[in-house]
C-alpha cells in the first residue's frame, strides 16, 4: 500500500494563551512512500517524527494537508478505519491475558461483515504468532516473557489484522543493546515476509540506516532529506544531515577557498574545482583521511585506538570544530609510537563543503 503525505503540516497550540507561541511539529512535509517498503522516520527528539507517525495513524488530526493509503483519502478517517497496526516502545501488552489472547483481542472486536468465527481468529492469531516466532509461547502471561518476546507479542498483535500499513514508534527503545540488534533484524524479516509498508520512528540512526529501504531526516518538524540510506550517508544535503548520520560522526573543521584550493589551518589539503574564494565549514568522514608521510593536512596526534581490522586515530587541529578528529584507517598503517603529530590526505569523496552561513552543501568537482 503507497502513503502519500501532502503537505501535512501540525501546529499545537499554545498552552499559554498570552505568549502565543505555537509549536511547528510538522511543517510541509510531502513525500510518497512507496508500496512495501520499510520507511525509517529519523530525527533528534522533538523533530515532529512522532506526530507525523500519529497523523499517519489518525490519533492526531493534521492541521493542513492530506494522507492517502493508494487512492483513500484516509486524512478526516479514525484510527479503527484505517486498517494500521501500530506498536509502540512500550509494549502496553494486557498484563492479565496471554500471549493468545492478548493476540486474539484486536479480532474479538470486529464488526459486521468484518466479523470472524473463533475457529478463524484462533488460526489467524496462531499465523501471526508464527511470523514472529512466538507460536511456542502462546500460553504464557506478558510476565513471563523476555522483553524482546513482549515486543514481538505487540507486533504480532498489531499484524494480526493484516493492516495495511504497520507503524513502530521507537519499537526497540526498551530493548537492551543484544536484543535491540536480533529484533531489528527481525523487524526487517517480517517486514519482507508480509510485504506490508511499515513506518518506523527512532532517534538511532544506526537503526535506521541498518534496516530503511528509505530514511527521511527531519529537523524542527521540516524534512531535510529522504533517500537510501547510503545515499544520504555519501551526499549529505546539509551539515545537520552530515553530523546526524555515521558512527563514529563527521570531523567539522574551519576551513578557506582561495584560488579553488581549500585550506585548513593554512595548509592546503584539497582542489575545489568550482568554488569561489569564501570561508567554509569543512565536514571530512572517518574513514576520508589517508595517513601519508608528508601528508597534506597535519594534526596533532592524541591516541591510537587499535579495533582490529581497523585502527582509530585521535588527534586535533586548531581548525577543528569537533572534540577530537577521529579517523578510521587499515591496521596496516604504521605510524610510530610517541609522534606527536600525524599527516594525512584526503579522499575528496568524502570531504564535503558546507555555507558557514546557511550549512547548506556547496557542490565541487573533484
Ligand atoms: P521524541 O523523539 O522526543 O519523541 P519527536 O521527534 O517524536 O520527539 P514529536 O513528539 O513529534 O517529536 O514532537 C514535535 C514537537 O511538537 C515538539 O516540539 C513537541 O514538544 C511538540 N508537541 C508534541 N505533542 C504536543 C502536544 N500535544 N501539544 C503541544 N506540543 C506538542
């Protein structure tokens, strides 16, 4: 099922009626989601991810723009006519039912030609326990159940409906590090087996990036970009994009242009073929440094972290804007013990140029 969002916009109202400060949560945001796919809504808290998920969902009314499940204007619809499943980070399971019946619940209030025989529920729950694996526990109290078997109970009974779209909120945020990890990827097999267009909120974007057919990365309820997730990795829009997206995060340094030519602290690191002479915000990957003997860009070396295959060097530079510069390079670089400062180069596919101004990316050819 496609999700068209048009122009969905939500202001709250003020609650104090003298300062009139409305709040923006959503502001203008269109985009199609396509048919089947598994869409990671991204942003910092307060970045009006939740509310666009509660419009989708018809608990929060929009206050302009539409939503259509394919051809169904669905905007002015109920939650209950909608046909979504929804799950939420805490899995508010019905602590007094099983597994079952817990599962069964969301059949048992089925109206009119909707209305299913118990033979029919029982078989439908049991089908919905077997996508998330939990056919063998369908006895047990929420209770008695790990908290990655309470997620994948709530899962079951939002899919349980066979809704046409899915929508998670958070849905691994109560998860501990190990489970987090099994039920996102669990997350993105049911998503696959049932082929239903599912929409997920999180802050994490590891998640999000490790399981998005597309992200979309939201600011201050304004959608910055929407890709695939190596997509928006290796082309950053703006420098918020670039600093939200990679572990560990983008080096930020000070930067000049003169004569096409970028400089950082004095040296000149990189051509920039295209850009005129301008003061810059530099954003350099990780893994964009080269250790190089005379390198071109000098730092002051701080640590080596050795992670196996790869080695961390942390250093700094006047011109940083980050704590530390962190660069991930091959553990076969050797760099001697005790030098107090390490020079690279730079691969040019991973440094990108920001407006001081604006942070918006300016383009170059490499
Ligand atoms: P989080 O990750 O913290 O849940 P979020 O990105 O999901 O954040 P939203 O919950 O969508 O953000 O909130 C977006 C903005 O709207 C925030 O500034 C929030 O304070 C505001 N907001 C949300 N709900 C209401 C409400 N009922 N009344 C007034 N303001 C609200």
């Amino acid at each position: 099922m496609e999700v068209i969002l048009q122009n969905l916009t939500k202001i709250f109202p003020s609650r104090n009626k003298k300062s009139g400060e409305e709040v923006v949560a959503v502001n203008d945001f269109t985009y199609t989601i396509p048919d089947g796919s598994l869409v990671g809504l991204l942003g910092p808290s307060g970045c009006g991810k939740s509310t666009t998920l509660y419009m989708i969902s018809g608990l929060q009314k929009p206050t302009g723009g539409k939503i259509f499940f394919g051809e169904d204007d669905v905007t002015d619809l109920p939650t209950e006519k909608r046909g979504v499943g929804l799950v939420f980070q805490n899995y508010a399971l019905y602590p007094h039912m099983t597994v079952k019946q817990n599962i069964l619940f969301p059949l048992q209030n089925l109206k009119g030609e909707d209305k299913m025989t118990k033979d029919q529920m029982v078989e439908r729950a049991y089908q919905a326990a077997k996508l998330v694996q939990i056919d063998e526990l369908m006895e047990r109290k929420p209770s008695e159940l790990s908290g990655g078997q309470q997620q994948r109970v709530a899962i079951a009974r939002a899919l349980v409906k066979m809704p046409r779209v899915l929508l998670l909120d958070e849905p691994l945020s109560n998860l501990d590090a190990r489970l987090r990890l099994q039920t996102r990827e669990e997350i993105r097999r049911i998503q696959r087996d049932t082929g239903i267009t599912t929409i997920f909120v999180t802050h994490d974007q590891e998640e999000a990036m490790s399981i998005s057919d597309v992200i979309v990365v939201m600011k201050l309820g304004v959608v910055q970009q929407v890709g695939k997730p190596q997509d928006i990795y290796d082309s950053p829009i703006n420098l918020f994009v670039a600093k939200f997206l990679g572990t560990p995060p983008i080096n930020v340094f000070n930067g000049e242009v003169r004569d096409e030519m970028l400089y950082i602290n004095g040296e000149a690191v990189l051509a920039v073929k295209g850009v005129s002479d301008r003061p810059v915000t530099v954003g350099i990957r990780p893994e964009g440094f080269i250790v190089a003997p005379n390198g071109k860009m000098t730092c002051n070396l701080r640590a080596i972290e050795v992670m196996g295959r790869d080695v961390s060097i942390v250093s700094d530079n006047p011109a940083m804007l980050t704590p530390v510069i962190r660069s991930i390079v091959d553990a076969d670089n050797k760099i001697a013990a005790g030098s107090a400062t390490v020079t690279f180069d730079l691969k040019p596919h991973k440094v990108f140029l920001f407006d001081t101004e604006t942070e918006e990316r300016i383009y170059f050819e490499v």
